[in-house]
C-alpha cells in the first residue's frame, strides 16, 4: 500500500469513530480486553497494537495480517477474582483469516439485578461462550481493516461484531479495535447480563535484529470506554516490553498497567515462552504469565501452548 491520503484517512476515521463511543451510554457488565491472551497478559495488556498471534482474533482482528502463515493456540487462565472460576481459549489464525472460541465466567462480569457472585458450582453454567471467525483486508502496504464475527452464547445466542484496524509504518504500528459493536444482552439466572460495547487503542514499537536478541517489542495500550466488572468500574492504560532471545527460543515479557477510575489500583505483570519443540520453520512454545497488584479485575495466572510457522 502506497502512503496515499485514502489510507491514513481510513485509519484516523476509524479512531475517530472510536472516541465518539466513549458518548454511549453506560450498560450493565462486559469481560475486560485482559481476560485473553497469555502473551498479552504477560505485557500487561498492551497488546492491541501487537496481536500477532492467534489472540488477535480477541485483542484486534486486523492483527492476524501482521503474524506468521499459521498459529494456533491452547490457553488456559486462573482469575484471582472470582475464586474458583477458569478461563478456557482455542484459536487458529492465517494471515487472513482466523477461527476462535474462548469461554468466561459470566460471575466475573456485573449484572443487573445480581444480588451477589454466583456459587462455584454454577460455574460452568454460568458460563459466556464466544465463538469467533476472523477475515481482514488489507489497503495497500501499510493499512489492515479487519472484523470478527462472532456467536456469543450465555444461556441463548446472540450474533455480535469486532472491528479493528492496524496501520504500520516502519518500526511503529498503530492500533483501534472495537468489540461488542451490537451490544448483546442475555437472560441469566442472576439477572440480565448486556456486553458494553468497548474501545482501545495502541501504539507499538518492533526492532528485529539477527544478533542475541531477536526481537524486541515496546507497546502501549488505552481504554477508551469504561468496563463494569465485580471489581468496580475500569479504564485501563498499560504499558509493556517482550524480548524474544537465542533464536526465538526464549521470550520474556514484563508489563504494568493503571486504573484511570477512581482508585488507580496498579498491577504488574510478567511472563516468559519457552521454545518446547522445533522442526523445519515450525516452532511449538509453552507460554506462561502472572499478574499481580491491586487490580482484582486482572489478578491471576495462565499456561497455554502455542504453534507457528
């Protein structure tokens, strides 16, 4: 893609149509940006300008164009709150195209008209399954508009839409994705259970070199909208740095990240992937993350298994 005009017109309206989503009005509980992703987590969740792995299918679909000709994904994550809830993912991605499903506690969201968590053993009814299929195109050489589909199911199934967009420009990427663009809402045994629509928007920066260290990715990221979970009201910034080592063989990532609410409850985050098995351009990582800190909405841990070629 040529530097044209057009192009750079593209991508500034669609960060433009972000913002005015910051007007819409309040609703009733939504999953954060941070309750998917081993690597994004590790970073703290600064990923939306990164997502160069399957996970773009969650963090921003445009992302897929940036990564490798295939990756594929098993993930499995321990929130700190609620107890005793899991987070369980699968996702495989092309450069244009990519299939998902992830499934959250809907007990880690707020709902109205709940009158309290739901038990542990309703863990797994009360369960937000989101199954996602990933197509992009990209405007030249420089832009990547992308959206997922998505059937969310929580009791009865709702169709609903994920828009991002991904512009680069030597080391430096830019990033928007908006998720839940058509709000949907569900009946559950605690009451009613609306997805906010969300906003974010990331900046990054990639060097490559073929010495000791092979990679190394600083990235930002901002929430534009406000994200109701049972830890209170939540807009996140967060900043992050990865470093991938000795032939892409080792990975380590440091992150943190800010409530902009009321209480700034920090959180710190780090993670590492270890290459586990290798063959002919194909790499197979286990990758693993913690966060801690003061933000009950991000406390917690993951393990997941990654391919790529």
């Amino acid at each position: 893609m040529s530097t044209t005009c057009p192009s750079h017109k593209t991508f500034f309206s669609v960060v433009s149509v972000s913002f005015v989503l910051m007007a819409a009005p309040r609703i009733a509980g939504a999953q954060t940006f941070e309750s998917i992703g081993i690597r994004a987590q590790g970073m703290g969740g600064a990923y939306v300008a990164v997502a160069n792995d399957a996970t773009a299918t969650w963090w921003n679909p445009a992302g897929l164009a940036t990564g490798a000709y295939f990756n594929a994904l098993v993930e499995y994550g321990h929130p700190r709150t609620p107890p005793d809830t899991s987070i369980k993912g699968i996702a495989f991605g092309f450069p244009a195209l990519g299939l998902s499903y992830y499934r959250l506690p809907i007990n880690q969201m707020r709902v109205a008209g709940s009158t309290g968590t739901a038990p542990a053993s309703r863990e797994e009814q009360g369960g937000l399954s989101v199954y996602g299929a990933t197509s992009g195109q990209s405007l030249g050489n420089h832009l990547v508009l992308a959206s997922t589909l998505k059937l969310v199911r929580a009791g009865d199934t709702h169709a609903d839409l994920d828009a991002g967009a991904m512009a680069r420009f030597g080391i430096a990427r830019l990033g928007v994705v908006v998720k839940n663009i058509r709000k949907p809402s569900f009946d559950t045994e605690d009451g009613v259970l609306e997805l906010k629509r969300q906003a974010r928007v990331g900046a990054a920066l990639l060097a490559r070199s073929p010495g000791l260290i092979n990679e190394m990715t600083l990235a930002f990221d901002g929430d534009i909208t406000t994200v109701e979970t049972k830890a209170g009201d939540v807009r996140h910034v967060a900043g992050g740095l990865d470093v991938l080592m000795f032939g892409k063989k080792l990975g380590l990532r440091v992150g943190a990240s800010a409530n902009t609410i009321g209480e700034r409850r920090p959180a710190l985050s780090g993670g590492a992937s270890v290459m586990v098995a290798a063959g002919a351009a194909v790499g197979s990582y286990l990758d693993a993350q913690y966060t801690g800190g003061s933000d009950e909405s991000k406390r917690g841990w993951g393990v997941g298994l990654r391919v790529t070629f």
